[in-house]
C-alpha cells in the first residue's frame, strides 16, 4: 500500500502549540495503483475546469485534435490587464483572463473577505471538490431543479435522517452548489461593500437598487496593502503581495458573477431563509444540510468541515445536530461507509471545543477528534477511496496538547481494532512489522508517536493471518 503521509506528526504539532499555523499533517488519501500500473491522484487542485470540460467534448469523435487549454494567466499578467482589484472596473479581455485562472478553482472559502470564521468552509473533504465555475454554471437551471425538488416533501430529508437513495432523485448536487452559491454571494457582496436586499428573504430587481460601497473596498484594499507593506523582509514582500493581489482579484471576480445573478437565486427557497437571513448576514445553512443529508459529497464536506456551524435552521437556533448522529444512524454506516461514520464520530465532538467549554471537556474532544480523524484516513487508505487529510485535519486544528495528540495515536489503532480492522506496523530500525488485532493489543507505552510520525501505520481489513509481534 503506498504511503501518503507528507509531513512529520510532531513537527506540525509544534507549529500549532506555538500558534502559527492549525495542525495539519498534510495527509491526503487516495486510491491505490489499480491493475494496468495507474494510480488515482489527488484531485484538489488539480480538477479540470469546466472550460476544458467543454474544450474535450466539443472536439471528442471529431477527428480533430484537442485544442490545447491556455495555462492560467499569472498575477503579473492579471495586474497588467486588469488594474485595481478593488475597483471591479474590468474589461473583456481582463474577465476572459480571470475567467480562466479562477474557474478552476476548488470552491473554498477565503478568510480574506469575511468577517466571520464560521462561515468559511471547504467542499474539498470528499471526493473531488466542485470548482467556483461549476458553482456559478448555468444559476437559472439549477435553481429551477432545485425549486422542483424542494417542492417534493421526501427531498427535504429531515434532520436525523439520511437519504442516500434520493441523492440523484432530489438533485443532491444541485442543492450543493447552488447552496455554496447563495452563501460565497451573500457573504462576499456584503463584505466588499454591495447591498441589494430590501427584507428577508428577497433581494431587490435591476442593479439600479444596488448600494455598491466604493470606500469602503478601496479602504479594505489599503488596509490590507498596508500589512504587506509591513514587512521588513524584501524576500517576504514580493509573495505576501501576489497573495493578497491573486485572493482580491478572485473576490471581484466572483463578486461580478454574484452580482449578475437572476434575483430569484438569492431570495427565500422552499422551507429555508435568503441568503443571508437578514438582518443578522448569517448565511442560512439548511439548503447545504439537506443536500448533505442527501448525499451529495460537497455539501457533506462543508457540513463536516465545520463550514455550516453556528447557523440558523427554519429561523431558529440551531437545537439538533445537522446529520444524525446516533448510534443507530452509525452502526448502520460502520459496514456500508466506514469512512463516512468515523468522519460523523470525529464530528459530533466538535461542540466540546466551542467557547466556555470546561477543560475536561474539550481534552477530551480534542483526543476523540484526532482519534477519528486518524482513523478515517487510514481507513480510505485501506479502501482506495479519496479523502483530503488536509480538509479532514484543518476541522480537527487547534491548540491540542502534545499529551492529547499521544493519547489520540494510541485511541485510534484501539479504536480500528474494536471496529474488526487489523492495524499493522511497517518493520522499521526497532524491529520486524508488528500486528495488532485487538484492543488489548495496542499498549499506551509503545512508541506509537514515531510509528505515526515514520509513516508506518496502516490498516487492513481483520482479522489478519499474521500472528501478532
């Protein structure tokens, strides 16, 4: 089985301790060579546009060679075609060139332009993540389909239930891109400055009610010029600069299509608020739960990547989980999606990290959380299937202690044993390879920390023929 672990465990957790970056282990699953030799990549920033999707089919049985998909524009070429970021006044040949580098893009949140962490969320924890060009495809189209579904009472898959089967029937995915639609929009034009929304629930008709706030984006962009301007390092200068220039311009890029958008996109939908829940500019979040429990891979990533808490959900605070989560619910998934259920377990822990919380609590959330984490990696390792460790562990980051990570390197193999898989380390300088078939098996005062940190852990389906070292 190849490995995928491309960062050093304690090494990553020293940068969180010191609180520089969340703990991350740079980890991402994916599928194993299959047997013509290929082997499955991934898909992150890597997705095919849908600009060269079109590129393919339009020339496919033709005859014709495929016409070759110019690479992305660069910051510098952007910057000549297209001026002040802040200003949003591009020309044709600016928006082709935008148009191309950032349809591409995976569809995440950016910090950059929002005043909340909580709405920041990432479609990128399974599967492949849909690209901001897929989001903004054909708004009208969707948005039909989804009102159609919506006015069917089986798609609205109620909390506490998942509804796999009807993933295609409701169009699951539609839900999830248009619901990733209203909440980029509303957020991104509050936060740059655009108004249009007269009550709750309906945005005004024609961009002649539009309040488009100048100042305020050109104060935004000065702001921000003036931290990288801050730094004292000439080398830190020039990269901290394209950065910030690369996240303005995909902004206003997005910020146009937001703004070019039929009304009805952003108003009331079914059961669920607009985009914004007005007053409050809390993004609603029941059109991307339902999809989530629909099925749709996206909107499961945004709602276990933590991009969906602290919502609204019918105009009222949230009281129930947004999957289920139950035993019943995960006993029923260990067997069909294993990976899915350790996801939903590393999850449902999330609120023991919340603000207030006693420290007992959240140790021990911190522990169950990267439990979990470890063991849907590993778990997708051993099945072939894609999940970014990256997305995975980014919902787990935080100021873990060194104590807590070592308790969770050992919770996880327990755990995988508990669950019938075997847990095998690879022979290393201490010795020949080790198997473990039980929970009783794995000791806290083995050196599971190095074994983890070496990429030397892995699992397999149990129980294993090999006797245990």
């Amino acid at each position: 089985m190849p490995r995928r672990l491309k960062a050093g465990i304690w090494a990553a957790l020293f940068l969180a301790l010191a609180g520089c970056v969340p703990w991350l282990l740079g980890r991402s699953a994916v599928a194993p060579g299959v047997a013509d030799g290929s082997s499955t990549e991934s898909p992150r920033r890597t997705t095919e546009s849908p600009f060269e999707t079109a590129v393919a089919a339009g020339t496919a049985g033709r005859g014709e060679a495929t016409p070759k998909v110019p690479a992305p524009p660069s910051i510098a070429e952007l910057r000549q075609l297209c001026g002040w970021p802040w200003l949003g006044a591009f020309g044709p040949e600016c928006l082709g060139a935008l148009e191309n580098r950032y349809a591409r893009e995976p569809a995440l949140g950016d910090e950059s332009f929002y005043s909340r962490p909580r709405i920041v969320f990432d479609t990128a924890m399974l599967g492949r993540s849909v690209t901001w060009g897929e989001v903004f495809e054909d708004p009208v189209g969707t948005l039909a389909r989804v009102e159609d579904a919506l006015g069917r009472p089986e798609c609205h898959a109620a909390e506490g239930d998942f509804r796999f089967d009807l993933r295609e029937a409701c169009v699951a995915d539609d839900m999830a891109r248009l619901a990733i639609l209203r909440r980029e929009c509303a957020n991104l034009l509050w936060n740059l400055g655009y108004a249009n929304e007269e009550s709750p629930g309906t945005w005004s008709e024609g961009s002649h009610a539009v309040f488009d706030n100048l100042e305020r984006r050109q104060a935004k962009w000065d702001l921000a010029v003036d931290r990288a301007n801050g730094s004292d390092d000439t080398a830190e200068y020039h990269p901290r600069r394209e950065r910030l220039e690369d996240a303005w311009l995909g902004a206003m890029w997005r910020a146009g299509k937001c703004r070019a958008l039929p009304r009805e996109s952003l108003n009331a939908l079914g059961p669920f608020f607009g985009a914004t829940a007005w007053p409050q500019r809390v993004p609603d979040t029941g059109l991307i739960e339902t999809a989530a429990r629909l099925g749709s891979e996206w909107a499961l990533s945004v709602v276990l990547s933590g991009g969906a808490r602290g919502g609204f959900a019918a105009g009222k605070l949230r009281k129930a989980p947004a999957l289920p989560v139950d035993d019943a619910t995960l006993a029923e998934l260990q067997s069909a999606r294993p990976v899915l259920a350790e996801l939903l377990r590393m999850w449902k822990n999330i609120g023991g990290l919340a603000w207030g919380a006693a420290e007992p609590e959240r140790s021990e959330a911190h522990v169950a959380m990267l439990a979990h984490a470890l063991a849907a990696l590993e778990v997708a390792a051993a099945l072939g299937l894609h999940v970014d460790g990256d997305a995975v562990l980014r919902t787990v980051s935080g100021r873990a202690s060194k104590a807590q990570v070592a308790a969770a390197m050992v919770r996880a193999p327990r755990w995988l044993t508990e669950q019938g898989w075997t847990v095998v380390v690879a022979a290393g300088e201490d010795g020949g390879e080790r198997v473990f078939e039980s929970p009783d098996q794995v000791r806290g005062e083995d050196p599971w920390g190095q074994w983890w940190d070496a990429d030397r852990v892995s699992v397999w389906p149990g129980p294993s023929a090999t006797p245990a070292g």
